[in-house]
C-alpha cells in the first residue's frame, strides 16, 4: 500500500480523502490517502518527513501552493507558468515532481462535463490571486476571444497579464466591467466562502452565458446564486473540478486515469 496525502490549512472538511479512496475502489488500486493540517510556517519541514517516510504523492491546497511551487525540483509546464503546485511526486531517482491539476480540472469539467465550448468566447476571471494563475494557461490553450481579469487590487491583475504576456488577456477593476459583457464568467475570488461578491453589474452575464464558482460547498454559494438569478445557461460551483483535478492527480500518480462522473454524481448526492 502507498501512501499519499493532501496538505493545508484548515483541512479538515477536505473531500480528497473521500475522491481518491473512491478513485483507488473504482481502478482496484491499493492506497492510502489521508489529510494533514499544515500550516504554511510547517510545509517544508512536513513534506519532506513525508516523502522521507515513503509517501508517494502530496496534494497540496490553501495557503500551500506557491510553497509547493517552490519546493517542487522538478515542474511542468502548466506549473512553471501558474507560479503554484496542487500536486507533487516523488520520482524514481528520488526529485520531486510538481505540477498544478487544477486548470485542466476546471477545463474538464466546463467542456466535457458540461459541454460548454469556450472557442471564441468572451470569458472574466474574477479575482487575481492563486487560484487564478493556476487556471489560465488551460483557458487560453482553448482560443477564446479574450480573458478579462478584473480585480479590487488592480496591480496584481496587471502582474498576472505581464507575466502571461498573452495578447488576448487584459485586466481592469470592477468599475471597469462597466457596459462590457461576458459568456463566461469565472468567480476566483475567496469572497464567495465568507459570503460576499464583487461588486458586478447585472449585465455583465451574456444571454445565455455561464457562470462558474471555482468554490463549492453543501448549499449553493453566492455566486452560483448570482448566475441564477441572471438566468444563466449554467450556474455551476466547483465541485466538478475537485473531482477533475484529483483525477489528474491520481492519473499522474498511479498511471490509470479513474472515471470521474460516478464520483462526482456520489458526491453530489452526499450533499443533497
Ligand atoms: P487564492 O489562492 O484562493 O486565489 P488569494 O491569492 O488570497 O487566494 O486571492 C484571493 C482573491 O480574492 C484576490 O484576488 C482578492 O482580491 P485582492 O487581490 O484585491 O485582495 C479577492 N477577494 C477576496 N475577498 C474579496 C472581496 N470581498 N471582494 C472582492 N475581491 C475579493
């Protein structure tokens, strides 16, 4: 039996003890997943008696993700450019490979689970911060028309859009959004968990246009809610790319990519 783990701080609701477990039944793969609470201060010190233990694989979650970058010997591509790691690996010859699952999640679920074709469409991020790095490059990969990023704090928006250097991303702040309107818009903020939203318009949303919560929880969250009451085509929180990006992860891991929707479909039915 392996061993694997996610790491964060607080990591106690953390449902990727449940996904892989559920991942490992389904492809008849023996492991053990567990969660750890770490604090930022005790990443390093955690994850090395981690792989020096014998563990294989750590995912690592909030407020980990740029240590992890950093701990990574080892990046792929996608991680180099997001500046922040949700998956490491121990390789054979002992280096630690990092590598951040949680764009290609999301892309999983908006074009495969939910058939939401992004070519050519008007898509804004909202929110600058991690989460939001780690989901760009995938999103351009599929030729939108733009990526707007729009943020309270515009200087970060602005060092996101140097760094991509993609000429069809741009950022503003939220007053800037005024009168334009999107197809998709994708809430990468933390404000949905306490509660809050961005101040936006309310014909920001294209007609028939998707919404997007990279935050998920038992209830629907405000944003979802936002979308809603916007009649959005789809109004969807993150659970789909929790699943998708574990997948990746279980897949870089172990060599068998697992099945996602009856997982996903459990899951939804837990929380009803
Ligand atoms: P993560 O790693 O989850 O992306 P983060 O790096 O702390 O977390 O980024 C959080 C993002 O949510 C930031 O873009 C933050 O805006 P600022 O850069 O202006 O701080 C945004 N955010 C958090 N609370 C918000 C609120 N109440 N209204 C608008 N934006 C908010």
């Amino acid at each position: 039996t392996e061993h694997y783990a996610v790491f964060g701080h607080p990591i106690s609701h953390s449902k990727s003890p449940r996904i892989h477990g559920l991942f490992a039944e389904q492809t008849r793969q023996r492991i053990y997943y567990a969660a750890q609470d770490v604090a930022a201060d005790a990443f390093k010190a955690a994850a090395d008696a981690f792989f020096a233990d014998g563990g294989k694989g750590l995912n690592c979650t909030v407020p980990l993700k740029e240590l992890a970058w950093q701990y990574a010997g080892r990046l792929s591509e996608r991680a180099r450019k997001s500046k922040a790691v949700n998956t490491l690996a121990l390789q054979a010859d002992g280096g630690i490979w990092g590598d951040n699952t949680d764009g290609i999640g999301l892309l999983n679920d908006l074009t495969l689970n939910h058939g939401i074709n992004l070519l050519d469409s008007r898509i804004l991020i909202l929110g600058a911060g991690g989460a939001t790095r780690g989901i760009l490059a995938p999103l351009l990969e599929q030729h939108p028309a733009c990526i707007a990023i729009a943020n309270r704090t515009l200087e970060k928006a602005e060092t996101i859009v140097n760094e991509f250097a993609d000429a069809k991303l741009s950022c503003c702040d939220y007053a800037g959004l005024a009168g334009r309107q999107f197809d998709l818009i994708v809430n990468a903020t933390s404000a949905s968990l306490g509660g809050q939203l961005p101040p936006l318009t309310d014909d920001l949303l294209a007609a028939s246009g998707c919404c997007y919560d990279l935050a998920y929880g038992n209830q629907a969250t405000t944003f979802v809610r936002w979308g809603m009451a916007r009649h959005a085509r789809k109004s969807l929180d993150g659970l789909g790319m929790l699943v998708e990006q574990a997948a990746e992860a279980f897949a870089l891991w172990r060599g068998i990519r697992p099945d996602t929707a009856p997982v996903i479909a459990l899951l939804n039915r837990e929380r009803q």
